[in-house]
C-alpha cells in the first residue's frame, strides 16, 4: 500500500499536467502574435485610402484645363482656365454639362486617380445643394465574374474597367447611399463648390452653391438592385468620347 | 527497498518526468521567441509607415504646391529619420505623353517605377516660359540630367531626399530592404498652369 513506485508516477502525472498547461497557454501566445498589428494595419490602409481621396479631389479641384479640349495642358500657346471656372461657365447657360466638359472633367478625375484606379472603383459626383440635382456623375468600376459557386475564381473582362456617365435624371441621393452602404469600406471626400445660373433678362448671373463628393472602394460585384446602367441613365464614358469626335 | 520491482531510486524515479518537462519548456520558448520576432517585425513596419506618412503628410501640404520654393521650403522642414528615403512629383501617370519625351526608350513606360523614379523640373526658356520639352530632365541639346550648377543634382528639379542620386533604390537592391511607398496627387503650379500630377515618396530601412 503506498510505496515508492507510486511517486513517480505522480511526478509524470504532474509533469503531464504542467505540459497541457503551458501547451495551452503557448497556443494562445501563438493565435495572439500571429495576429499582432493587424488592425493597426489595417488602420493605416484606411488612413492612406482616406488622404489619397482627400488630396485626390482638392488636386481635381485645383486643376488647370485647356479651354480649347483638343489641346493638352502642356502644350505651348495654350489657353488655360481653371478647371472650376470652365464647369462653371459651361453650366450656367442651360444648368447642365455638355458632352465636351463631361469629358474633360471625367478625363482629369480619371488622370489624378490613375495610380488608383486599377484596384479601386470609385463615384465622383457634382450635386445642386438646393434641389438635390446631379449634375455631374462619373462611376468608375471593375468589371468581372465569379466562375465558380465558391467565388474563388474571378473571370476579368477586357478592358477591366468601366467609365460611365449618368445623367441627372437617373441619379438621386438614395441610390447614392443604397451603393456606398453596400460596397464594403470606402474612403469619402467632400467639398463645395460654386456654379453659376444666367438671368438673361437681368444680364447677370446667380451664384448656386454645390457639392462635390469623391467616393473610394474596394472592387466588388454590384447586383442590379445596387447599380443598374439603366436605372441610373448612364453611357460609357468612350461612347460619349466617340460621339463627340464623330461629325 | 533496493529490490523492489521497478524501484530505481529516489530521483530516478523521477527521471521520466522530466521529458514532458522539457517538451514543455521547448515549445514555451519556441512560441515566445515567435511573438518576440513578430512584435519586433510589426513594430518596425508601424515605424516606417509612420515615418513614409509623416514625410508625404509634409511634403504634400494642401495638396497644392506653388512652385520650387515652396517646395524646397517644405523639404528643408522634414524631421531628420533613419530611413533613407525619396520624394519628388511626377506627371507619369497625369501626362505620360509629355513623361515620355523625358525617357531615352519610351517604350520602357510603366507609369510610376519606384524603381526608376524621374521627376518633374522647372525648366523654363529665356522667355520665362515653360518648355515642355525641356520638361522632363532634358536640357536645350536634348541631352538628360541638366546640371548647370554641376552639383550632381538635376536643376530645378521636384525631388526632396536625405541620399544622393547614386544611391536610390534599384530593384535589386530593394530584395534586401523593406520598401515602403506611397503615391499621393497634388496639384503643381508651373508658370499660373496648374497641373495635376502625383507626389511619390519612397523610403527604407537599412
């Protein structure tokens, strides 16, 4: 009864237990430094995207633009304008944009997120505080399939992205947040502007006060209930380019 | 009590003990000097991505730079760092017609190369205006690299760095460091045109 023999058993037992103890207590340290810093990083990568949109939509803002659209921005004997001042003057006639300044502007909104723009989709628009009306919309977006049931697969179209302009009949404030709730994260900017209303009778103009906003996400399929080319009235941005070189 | 069966001694008995001792005693190290390397490894990431955006935060003011001394003025206030790094604005992806007049082989184009960075400068002509061929590091006879003042620096030129030319990163050279770049637009005046472009800073770590 009792005996020598039984106390090594006791000190295997012990020891067995002293190793299930700290096994369990290293695969906890190991689950914790494996994922140490993740969401610092991934804060970092919202921050970037977040400065990146910011200086993305001051720098369009800033612009400078040729007032003849034929010619560049570099070239000699150009006449130049601000961006802003070009918009401004085209709306003020009829209150809405002509196919040259919905391409000049989609042209140097596309150019400033050129580094972006592979990997990103994004919205810009221009609305009319007062009435809510959306002057200006270019969307650009990633176009692809999932090919397998299990979404591991992507099939990516040629060319891979899209630019389309939708009119101001198809846009309006509701499906705007409808499609920033359901992309995933974005990163937002938002500025107002002015834009300029004639009074022909008057000789003068009326200053309206606007807003832009420039939206950033992450590629993701859109269902025809978030994003319908139809529905919001928009034309590839090339067709739109084409028609205007065309006589 | 020698000849009892299985009896080996006082610590003998205790002898087999001590593997699942040691096993223990294994994986506690080896999982602590994992977490050691990794807080080591994101600490080190966290301080040159603060560093890269405290740089670019900087250099990129609001997003509108006036022309080289403004510039200038805002590469003279970076905090000194342990990091080498580069900075400058290009017009490779806003005008890549006019980036590749600048290129000895246009067909090399691939947009922004943190790799093989060129940046814009500030040459003008005699009439004080800018010319777009001697835009991109070209001077009058064509030839790359204006350098009038021969000191070993493009004139004029939109780069903010604590390294010389010579020592930017290759992309061989870079298999040997941690990289980090961040690509920001801002807008450049240049003779009341104000252009839009991007302002690129590259850093690394020894």
């Amino acid at each position: 009864m009792g005996g020598v023999g039984e106390k090594g058993q006791a000190a295997i037992t012990d020891a067995m237990y002293f190793l299930l103890i700290v096994s369990g207590l290293c695969v906890f340290l190991f689950v914790f430094s494996a994922s140490y810093g993740e969401n610092v990083s991934r804060q970092i990568n919202r921050e970037f995207n977040a400065e990146f949109t910011a200086s993305a939509l001051k720098t369009i803002l800033y612009s400078s633009t040729a007032r003849d659209t034929t010619q560049s921005l570099y070239e000699y004997g150009a006449e130049i304008d601000y961006l802003l001042a070009f918009v401004k003057e085209d709306y003020s006639d009829d209150e809405k944009f002509s196919d040259e300044i919905l391409v000049v502007l989609a042209d140097d909104i596309n150019a400033v997120m050129s580094p972006y723009s592979s990997a990103n989709d994004y919205l810009f628009t221009i609305v009319v505080s007062e009435d809510r009306k959306y002057a200006f919309t270019l969307i650009h977006l990633s176009i692809f399939t999932f090919t397998d049931e299990r979404s591991a697969e992507v099939s990516v179209s040629d060319p891979a992205h899209i630019d389309y302009i939708c009119s101001s009949n198809g846009v309006t404030d509701r499906k705007k947040d409808i499609l920033k709730t359901n992309v995933g994260n974005t990163a937002a900017s938002f500025s107002k502007i002015l834009l300029a209303k004639e009074k022909p009778a008057l000789r003068d103009y009326t200053t309206i006060e606007a807003e832009t906003e420039l939206v950033v996400w992450n590629p993701k399929q859109l269902p025809s209930e978030i994003f319908n080319v139809g529905d919001w009235d928009c034309d590839d941005l090339e067709d739109i380019r084409a028609n205007l070189s065309s006589p | 009590m020698l000849n009892r069966k299985g009896f080996i001694g006082p610590i003998g008995d205790d002898l087999p003990s001590l593997i699942p001792l040691i096993f223990a005693l294994i994986i506690f190290f080896s999982t602590f000097s994992f977490a050691l390397a990794r807080y080591g490894q994101m600490t080190s990431s966290f301080e040159n991505d603060l560093t890269v955006a405290n740089i670019s935060s900087i250099l990129r003011g609001d997003s509108f730079i006036t022309g080289p001394d403004d510039f200038s003025k805002k590469c003279s206030t970076l905090p000194v760092t342990k990091m080498k790094y580069v900075a400058g604005i290009t017009n490779a992806m806003t005008a890549p017609e006019y980036f590749k007049k600048g290129m000895s082989d246009p067909s090399d184009y691939r947009g922004i190369n943190v790799y093989d960075l060129k940046f814009v400068n500030n040459n003008v002509d005699e009439d004080d205006e800018l010319d777009p061929d001697g835009y991109n590091n070209r001077d009058d006879d064509g030839d790359e690299d204006k350098d009038d003042d021969g000191d070993g620096n493009i004139d004029s030129e939109y780069r903010c760095a604590n390294i010389e030319k010579s020592e930017e990163l290759t992309f061989e050279s870079s298999r040997n460091h941690n990289v980090v770049y961040r690509i920001y637009p801002i807008a450049l005046q240049q003779n009341k045109v104000v252009r839009p472009m991007h302002l690129v800073v590259v850093a690394w770590a020894e």
